[in-house]
C-alpha cells in the first residue's frame, strides 16, 4: 500500500471515529434526564453533573483517545516499527 493510501485510509478512520463519537453523545445528551445525576459537595458551594453530561464527555473523550492511538500507530509505523500489526 502506497504512503498516500495509508494516509488517506487513516484520515477516514479517524473521521469515522470522530463521527460515530459525536452522534453517539448526541443521542446519549438527547435520551438522558436532565434530572439523574450526582452531586459533588465542597466547602463553599455543591455541583450537580447531570448523567447526559458525563455521558456527552464520556464520548467525545473515547473519540480522542481512539485518534491519539490510531496516530500513533500510525507514526510508530512510520518508524520502522512493524509490532503493531
């Protein structure tokens, strides 16, 4: 495979990832209550984070992780290195 169909095929995976993560927190926000969650209790004030919302961040953080992983990958690679396939 040439250096340009690998750099095309990772680009629609990391596209694909960043998609699916997208629509998937998207869905989970949307049939989430804003009701559910948990409450952080500090000295001075309390914080209610919403189930919908670390469902959301959840997401998007899995969608980060995937890219970082698949680029470097992607660059050990290009190293020379051949233990990840």
């Amino acid at each position: 495979m040439t250096v340009m169909a690998q750099t095309l095929q990772l680009a629609f995976r990391i596209a694909f990832v960043w998609t699916a993560g997208f629509l998937i927190a998207a869905a989970v926000s949307a049939l989430m209550p804003a009701q559910l969650g948990f409450t952080l209790y500090g000295k001075q004030a309390t914080l209610f984070v919403p189930f919908s919302r670390m469902g959301f961040w959840t997401c998007i953080l899995a969608a980060v992780i995937v890219t970082a992983l698949v680029v470097v990958r992607a660059m050990a690679a290009d190293l020379g290195l051949n233990t990840f396939r």
